[in-house]
C-alpha cells in the first residue's frame, strides 16, 4: 500500500477534472471557522489561488456565532453581518441569504465553499429520507449556481 496522495494533489485534480477554476484565479472562500472551510482557504492559496475569505453572520446562533466570527476575522476573513428573512426552512434561508452576500462581495470571482465527501454523504442521507423522486439521491455537484466545492473529493 502506498504513500496517500498529498491533499493538495488531490484538490488540484479535482479542480482540473471539473473545470472548477483556472490557474491563478481570483477566489472568494465562503468560511465557517470550522476545519473543512479553514482547509479549502489555504488549499486554495497553496494552489497559487488569489483568496479572499468571506465569513457571514446570520445572528443565529448568538455568542457562539460571534466567537465564530471573531475567530475568522483573527485568521484575515471579511465578516459581513446579514438578515435571514422569515419563513419556513430555516436552514435554506440561511444558506441562501449567505450565498447571496458571497455573491454580493465577490465582484465576478468564483466563490468556493469547504463541502467535503463528508458532507456529500449526509445530503444524500438527509434528501433521502427527507423527500422523493429524484432529488432524493441527487447529491451536491462540484460547481452550481456559481458555487464551487473544490473538497468534494476528500472525507472531513
């Protein structure tokens, strides 16, 4: 058994094999503070990505998202405070209201998130038992909406 491919190896491959970004793209990282959204950040910029990391608060989660916040701004993040609009999914309005603030302050670059196979297996999971037909074993795409997953091919 050999050697496991670096990490950055294997991120760089992903990227070319899904057309993700060019060499040296300007790049905006959507980051949590959580370890997979740290690690597509400095993935990126060992790929010789120009990134800027954009964290967004959504109020939700009260200290504990502040420290988050707090935490990404320490590491060079731009925090960027937003409102997630009533209704029902909480879920879905929070990542749509944080997709449209990346949207908002990437000025035409690509914006990349740290969704990893990890997570790839749990949005299966959950859409299977949550709904029906075909959406339900649909899984995230390496690039949609001008959304970009550059970790989809390694486990959290």
């Amino acid at each position: 058994m050999g050697d496991p491919e670096p990490l950055t190896s294997r991120v760089a491959g992903y990227i070319a094999a899904h057309a993700l970004f060019e060499p040296g793209q300007p790049v905006l990282a959507l980051v949590s503070g959580g370890a997979d959204s740290i690690c597509a950040w400095g993935v990126l910029r060992e790929l010789g990505h120009e990134v800027e990391a954009l964290h967004v608060e959504h109020g939700l989660r009260g200290a504990d998202g502040l420290a988050d916040a707090m935490h990404c701004a320490g590491l060079g993040a731009t925090v960027v405070a937003v409102d997630v609009p009533a209704g029902p999914n909480l879920e879905a309005r929070a990542r749509e209201a944080r997709y449209t603030a990346a949207r908002e302050h990437a000025d035409g670059r690509s914006i990349a998130t740290g969704h990893t196979l990890s997570d790839q297996a749990e949005t299966v999971l959950y859409r299977l038992v949550s709904s029906s037909g075909a959406r339900a074993i649909s899984a995230m795409r390496p690039e949609s909406g001008g959304i970009a997953r550059p970790l989809l091919c390694v486990t959290a």
